[in-house]
C-alpha cells in the first residue's frame, strides 16, 4: 500500500510538470550544461507538478461538484471499456515523454546559438540529453520531500485530533500551520545560523591558504611587507595575492615607456586588526605610512565576499598614472560571493561605508591642491558595498573624482534609482540617466561616449553586460517579467529567450554561478573594458591611443598568466 502511494501520480500534474520543463529548456542569459539544465528543469517540473495538483485538487473541491452532465453524456461514459482510462494515461505519459526529448533536442540547438554568441566551444546533442535523467531524478527528490512533509503534516494532525481532542476539520490547517511555523523558525534560525557557521568555520581555513606563487612583498609600498603595521599573515588568501601580484615600477616603465614608480597597494584582512572600525583605522594608518595621500590617484575599493580585488581593474590605474597610484581594500568575509550576498550584505555595505568615511576624511583635511584623485571602485557585491558610502547623486559628486562600478547586482540601492528614472526611451539594459550629464552605463566601450553631449566630472559609470546573470537576476523575476526581456535584446542574448512565470527566475538564477565561466565581453567577465572606463572617468594628461593600446596587451597578457599561477 505504501509503495503504491508513493508511485502514484497526478497526470494533470505531469502534464503541468511537462510544460514547465519544456519552458525551462528554452534560452537563457547564458550557455548552460547538461549539469545546470538538469537541476532547473528538475526544480522548474517540481514545481509545474505542484501546480498541476493544485489545480485538479481545486477542480475536485470546487468545480466537479457543481457540474451537471447531461445524462446522456454520463451513461457514454459510463459505457466506455475499464481499460480505457489506463490506456489514454500511458498515452499521455509516452506525448510527455516524447514531448521533453524534442524539447532536450533543440534545446541543445538554442545552447549552441548561445554560445556561438560569445565564441565559446559547441555544445553535443547527445551530451545534452542527459539532462533529462538528471531532471527526473531532481523531480523524485522534491515530490519525495513534499510527501514527506504531507505526511507530517497529517501526522501532527493526528496527534491534535487524539490527544488534545481538536476537531477534525481544525486539526488539518493546525497541523500545517504548527509544521510551518517549525520549519521557518528552524531555517531562518537554527539551521541558518549553523549553515553559514560552518560555512565561515570551512572558507576560515581556505582563508589561510597561500598560493605558491604568493610571495610576501619586501617593498614598503605594500602591506604585507616588513615595514607594513598590517602583517603578512593576517591578510587572508585574497589580500596576501593582492598585495604580491603587482606590477613593478620596471613592469610599468617598460610598458609604457615612461619613468613609474612603485604603486602603494594597502590591504587588511579579517584578522588584521579587532573589528571593522579598526580594520578602517589600521587601512588609512597604512596609507599614511606609505605616504598614499601623495599620490595623484588614490582608489578605494570595496570588496567581494572573500576579499578579491579584480586585478585587471587594479593595473589598469596603475599603468594609467605610472605607478603614482595608491589602492587601498579591506575584506569583510571569509565566505564568497554568493553566500556573502545572503548573509553578509549589510557587513559589505558597513564596511564599504566605514573604509570610505575614514578615508574621506582624511583625504579632505588635506589642502584641496596637495590631494590625489579620490576614486571609488567596486564590482559585484562590491558595488553594492561601495554603493553604501554615498546618500546619493550630490553626496557621489561632492565626495570623489571618479566612481567605477562594475556589474552590479540588481538590488542595488543607486543602480535602482538611476535605473528606474532613465530618460524615456532608453532601455534597462543600457539606459541614459539625464542625458548622460554624469553617470552612465556601458557594455563596451563605445557605450561610455554615448550619448555624445557633455559628460560633466567628476564622472561615475557603470559596466554592465546583457547577459549578466548578476546584474539581472531578482526575486521580481517569479512573478513580473522585466524590462530588459521587454525591450529588444543586448548584443549577446538570444532573442528567442522569453518571460515565463517562475521558470525565469531559476533559469537565471541557474546563470550565476557560470557567471564567470565564459568569455572577456560578456556575463560577468568585464576584461579590460575597465581601462576604457578608467580611461573616461580620469584620464591622465599624456593619455593616447597607442598609449591604451599598450597597457591592453599588458592587462590581457597579464590576466592569463595570474590565471595560470593562482
């Protein structure tokens, strides 16, 4: 009896199910493989399954029996063979089943087109198809653990209709209610908290990981060095690579073919210093060790979750001023990204903000002709770090010489509000705030001259690609199709991609960890279009074309080689 239970299934559900995987398979912001299709068509069907069996449990509740057929219609049924609803079953499971190999077939096709798109390596039909076996087995799983939960729910039911003698009809919604109430509390509390517990115990020990090719920096001009207050050893995974993978002022010289000196490079990590506010305090004590106030640009970056710095943004400024350059960072987190932005927002705005403050006002005390340039960085959640340190468009103005923000995440506060008051006509996906008078947005990096009226400094622009899943993703996505799938597609999306309700959302969510997995120029790999974007927001007085184009070689060659040995 039991097994029988569990084997049985609703065909309104399946078809439902079907249709829902069959939306999954169509296109996305990125190429996916047959592993990240088959976990979001398996959730997508899950889900089509649960709304098909609400829809024929609510036809049985409501609907059947208010409906009067004809007695006529009633005894043709009544005459039809008892093997005749068995068979019209398997039929329309095998139209199913068929109906998700087709679907797997030209999905194959449309991942194709995708990533010929962005010059990535074809994508077999036949690898492909395992994404139905996968899909199937994900199915299993969530019907399993809902059946599970029924079962409890019945259970507890029980229990309040035999020991506390609650009515029958009570003792159902109670029942769910009290199981609900449990599992909330224990996934937003107990579970929550020992999840990302463990998960900081687990990146704390990756934190202390030293790639061989890291090696501690013996120049004063970085922390990490000898003379640095910031020790060594404190300055996390991430910040021990920053402070080693610099170029030096020979680098610098010989590419651009001028004097340079050596870049200030200052970091301090989690376990540098007792706390965010002294993490700050120790940041500038550093940029006044190494005298970074001196310098003609001064940049201040906020991090992503575990404390990355985006190399190529970093070398780009200091290619740029020849070295005369100070970059300053603090970590926040040990954990990356995509668990940072669940747990650890608010600490990479806090911190974003703090770094910022303490810098500012430091920066400011200083006579208006004896400061560098004030420069704000951040990419990814690091924008929406960085993003925390201002009010607003004025305070953008009156507090820096320039902010770079790159992909960020569709729930930042100021990319928002720019965002949504874009000057009519212009789309989500490259939108023109206020005639471009001061920020702007790019996808290359001809987008940074449009439109071609007067760009008043200090400058602000952001980066962000059609297809990057981290800038597009959000909860909206369930349920209100967005703008940038209204409006005609970005250069490398697919125009067959489409809206659907529920299924976009985890096709896109299904895009962010391949995020990084494609080529320069799209999702989120920015590559050297923030020289262009440096380059527009604060150019230096012997800026050329050639110039650029030397620096370009530089950061690509560059970029493969930190690939290669981190």
């Amino acid at each position: 009896m039991f097994v029988r239970n569990q084997l049985s299934f609703s065909l309104f559900g399946v078809v439902v199910a079907t249709l829902f995987f069959a939306l999954s398979l169509t296109p996305s912001l990125l190429p996916r493989d047959w592993l990240f299709e088959g976990l979001v068509g398996g959730i997508n069907a899950a889900i089509g399954y649960g709304v098909g069996c609400l829809l024929e449990w609510a036809y049985r509740r409501w609907i059947r029996p208010r409906v009067r057929l004809p007695a006529a219609v009633t005894e043709t049924f009544a005459e039809l063979p008892t093997w005749l609803p068995g068979a019209i079953k398997v039929l329309v499971v095998v139209a199913c089943v068929i109906v998700a190999i087709v679907m797997l077939i030209q999905s194959a096709r449309w991942q194709r087109e995708i990533t010929a798109l962005m010059g990535m390596d074809d994508i077999t039909t036949t690898g492909f198809l395992r994404t139905g076996a996968l899909s199937a087995a994900v199915i299993a799983v969530v019907i399993g653990v809902f059946r599970a939960v029924r079962w409890l729910v019945r259970w507890v039911a029980n229990e309040l209709i035999e020991r506390v003698h609650i009515p029958r009809k009570l003792a159902l919604p109670i029942g769910f209610l009290i199981v609900t109430i449990v599992a909330v509390t224990l996934f937003n509390g107990v579970l929550a908290k020992a999840f990302f517990s463990v998960a900081n115990s687990a990146f704390s020990v990756r934190n202390s990981h030293t790639s061989p090719n890291a090696t501690q920096p013996q120049l004063p001009e970085r922390s990490g060095s000898p003379a640095s207050l910031a020790k060594w050893e404190t300055l996390g995974s991430e910040g021990r690579w920053f402070v080693s993978y610099v170029p030096t002022a020979a680098d610098i010289a010989r590419v651009t073919g001028k004097p340079a000196r050596e870049p200030i490079r200052v970091y301090t990590g989690l376990e540098s210093a007792d706390g965010p506010q002294a993490q700050a305090e120790l940041a500038v004590a550093e940029l006044e060790r190494t005298g970074a106030f001196d310098r003609k640009a001064l940049v201040v970056v906020t991090t992503t979750g575990t404390g990355w710095v985006d190399s190529t943004s970093a070398e780009s400024v200091e290619m740029m001023y020849g070295g005369d350059t100070a970059i300053v960072a603090t970590q926040y987190s040990y954990l990356p990204s995509v668990l940072s932005f669940l747990s650890d927002k608010e600490k990479a705005t806090r911190m974003g903000k703090l770094v910022f403050d303490k810098v500012y006002e430091h920066w400011s005390a200083r006579p208006a002709q004896a400061r560098p340039k004030l420069l704000v960085y951040g990419e990814s959640l690091g924008s929406q770090g960085s993003e925390g340190a201002f009010t607003g468009l004025s305070d953008l103005r009156t507090k820096s010489d320039g902010v770079l923000w790159v992909g960020p995440p569709n729930s930042n506060r100021l990319w928002g509000e720019f965002v949504a008051r874009r000057d009519p006509g212009s789309p989500e996906v490259l939108p023109t705030y206020a005639d471009g008078l001061v920020v702007r947005f790019a996808d290359s990096r001809g987008d940074l001259w449009r439109p071609p009226g007067t760009w008043l400094a200090p400058r602000i622009a952001y980066l962000q690609h059609a297809s990057d899943p981290v800038v597009w993703w959000s909860p909206d996505l369930l349920f209100d199709e967005p703008d940038w799938l209204r409006e005609p597609r970005g250069p490398d999306v697919s125009p067959t991609m489409a809206w659907y309700p529920i299924v976009t959302f985890w096709q896109v969510a299904a895009d962010l960890p391949n995020a990084q997995g494609v080529t320069d120029g799209h999702g989120h790999r920015y590559g050297t279009l923030v020289l262009d974007a440096w380059a527009a927001l604060a150019e230096p007085p012997d800026w050329s074309a050639e110039l650029s184009d030397r620096i370009r070689n530089y950061l690509e060659q560059s970029a493969v080689r930190e690939r290669s040995l981190k």
